[in-house]
C-alpha cells in the first residue's frame, strides 16, 4: 500500500520550466489524492558555466502548499550519498524520479541506489528524455547507471519508449500522454492578452513559445515567414511572437532576421516569461507553431490544449500523435517551405474549424490519469 511519496527533480526557486512546473503540478495531484508527498529538490541543480540561461532562479513566490526540501547538489557525490542515505532511512513507498539529461545520471544514480538498500521504497522514473536532443561524451554510460537502480518507467511519447528499449529492455514501463499544464490560470480573451502585451487586436499572431534552442527550429520558421512574404496570400500577413529566452548564440537569429528582411514580421520577447505572464502569450496567439527538427514530446503542447490554442507541429518525434493533423492542428514536414504552406492553409482554414476537435482531444490529458497510473506500476514492482 502506497501512502508517501517522494518526488526527486527540480522545483521551485528554480525557474518554471516544463520540468519544474510538471513536479509541481504532480505533487498537487498526488497531494490531492490524499498521499503524503515531499518534493527533494536541487540545492545546486547546474553548475552556472553548463547553465545556458541568464539565471536559474524564479523571483516568483514559492507555492505555499507544497513541501519542498532543497537537498541534492548535482556534482557533490558526497552529497549523493548523503541524500541517499536520508531517504533510504526516511522509507519512503514511492520515489518518482525526473530524468531528462544525462548530467543528472550520476547523482541520482547514485542516490537511488542508496535508497534501494532499504528493501522498501519503489522507485519508477519519468523519462522526460533517454537519449538527449544535443549529445556529449559520456551520454550512455551516465544514462545507464541511472536507469540501474529504477524499478519500472513512464514516458510520454513513444520515441522515448523506444529509445528506453534499447538501453533497457525487460524492466516494466508504460507511455501515458503529457497531462496539461492546467496551472496557470484560466484563459482570458484575446483582446485582453493582447493589451497587456501591447499587440494590435488586428494582426494575425503565430506563436512560438519557450527557451530557444538550435532543435526546436527557430531559424527553421524564420526562413518560412521570409517564403510567407512573397507569396501571394488571402489573408492579411501574419506576425510571429517569439517569446522565450535565448539558450544559445543570438546573434545568429538577429543576423538572419536582418538577412532575410523579416524584421517587420516579427514581435520579439526574447526573456524569460514568468509564470503570470503565460496566459497573457498564449491567449494573445492565433495559433502556436512547433518548427521542431526533433523532438520527444513538448511541453509547449500541454499549454496550448489548456488555453485552447490549435497548433501548428512538425512531423518529428512525438508532436503528430498529441496534434492529429486538421483536428487540433497542422503537422507539416520540418522545412521552411512546409511549414510556409501549413502556416498558409492554416489561416485559410481559420481558428474556428479546429477548436471542436481541439476540445476533444483535450479530455484525453489528465493529471488523475497519469498519478493512477504512477500507482498502479508502482503497486505491481516486486522488490
């Protein structure tokens, strides 16, 4: 019988990336529940040289409801052992562990393999990523000390599921669909979205939301809205927001922006978005677009479902099978002149003819479903 749960992984003060929103989100349901659960958290989570951001911290308030303790320091194996044996004495029933980089492989490899010497506590790892999108030197042997000491998986979209396979085969794992991001308020009109972010009521507005990286295809979209210029379209020409923070050179996108002649095009918020500002983008947006070069699943999907916003996703990974094409949007292939034409067909359709099928395909993603599940792969380990 399970009754505490421990969930190992970011939280807050770290900022509210997909990650740390998600454990939060899960320790509020599983809370909800009726469980007992305890957040240990990253004392140090990246060293600030690895960290690709301009800073680590939210300067949002921590969530009041939430018991979260700042325990593991991410390149300390002193520190990995003496996390381990606090939560191998604490006996916990349940660790859920977020594995999402191979740096981490290490540290939580080490820690769980302390616990486990308790003869108790059942581990079951969300495997965000197995085999990561920008690859190092020693990716695989750090991701398989991880995956040793772990009783059963979940992933969310099936390229996991696959590349979990390959480095671990026998051990029970399930794919569940990414719940939503049901946790930053509800959608407001699209007029008010816009005034707070001082965009005309007029324009048409893409979207394109989240930490810029080189696989998620910015410079990808950039080239499509410079073939959208020339085409000769039914519809008035729509403005990309981009809004999320640079996790790489940016200078390179502002001089193919200058090259390309697009800058008139574009609505930059290139910082960090904070969490009351989250709804204010994606309610602002006509639609969100996903220019992915590859992907697992993504985070920015569960918001748009939320907030009711049809996308527009590559054929890459897991974002066909969250998005069914001309239901709860377009999935074209990923290249400038596909995603030129989706973005095209996609206005010529209108917001309209998706959000029916949209709000269906939004009852399949929740929160209950996924801790029910957590729970039952849990109560079916033997140890």
């Amino acid at each position: 019988m399970i009754s505490s749960v421990v969930i190992l992984g970011p939280a807050h003060p770290y900022r509210g990336g997909g990650i740390t929103t998600f454990n939060e989100r899960l320790a509020t349901e599983f809370q909800q529940q009726g469980y007992e659960v305890t957040i240990y958290n990253f004392s140090l989570q990246y060293p600030s040289f690895f960290f690709p951001g301009k800073s680590q911290y939210s300067t949002e308030p921590a969530p009041a409801h939430l018991h979260i303790l700042r325990k593991v320091n991410s390149i300390n194996p002193f520190n990995w052992l003496k996390v381990g044996n606090e939560l191998k004495e604490l006996k916990p029933d349940l660790i859920v562990v977020r594995y999402w980089l191979p740096l981490m492989g290490p540290a939580l490899g080490t820690i769980l393999r302390r616990v486990k010497k308790n003869g108790h506590t059942k581990v079951i790892a969300i495997t965000d990523n197995v085999v990561p999108h920008e690859k190092r030197p020693g990716d695989k042997p750090f991701t398989h000390y991880f995956l040793q000491p772990c009783d059963a998986f979940i992933t969310m979209s099936g390229k996991v599921m696959n590349d979990l396979r390959s480095m671990e085969p026998n051990k029970p794992a399930i794919q569940v669909a990414h719940p939503l991001y049901d946790n930053f308020g509800a959608a407001i009109s699209k007029e008010t979205a816009r005034a707070q972010l001082k965009i005309n009521s007029e324009e048409l507005v893409i979207l394109f939301f989240g930490f810029i990286r080189r696989y998620k295809g910015l410079d990808i979209l950039l080239d499509a809205m410079s073939l959208l210029k020339i085409q000769n379209l039914k519809f008035k020409m729509p403005k990309l927001l981009v809004a999320g923070e640079f996790y790489e050179d940016e200078n390179t996108y502002q001089q193919q922006i200058d090259a390309l002649g697009i800058r008139d095009m574009l609505l930059l918020r290139t910082g960090f978005i904070g969490n009351d500002d989250v709804k204010n983008y994606f309610c602002a947006a006509d639609v969100v677009i996903q220019p992915y070069r590859n992907a697992t699943q993504s985070g920015v999907t569960p918001l748009a479902y939320h907030f009711e916003k049809p996308m527009i996703v590559t054929n890459t990974g897991a974002l066909p099978d969250y998005v069914p094409h001309k239901k709860a949007g377009l999935v074209a292939e990923p290249n400038a002149a596909a995603l030129a034409d989706a973005i095209a067909a996609y206005f010529v359709l209108g917001e309209a003819y998706f959000l029916p099928q949209l709000r269906e395909e939004k009852k399949k993603y929740s929160w209950m479903i996924l801790t029910d599940e957590i729970i039952r792969l849990a109560e079916n380990v033997k140890i």
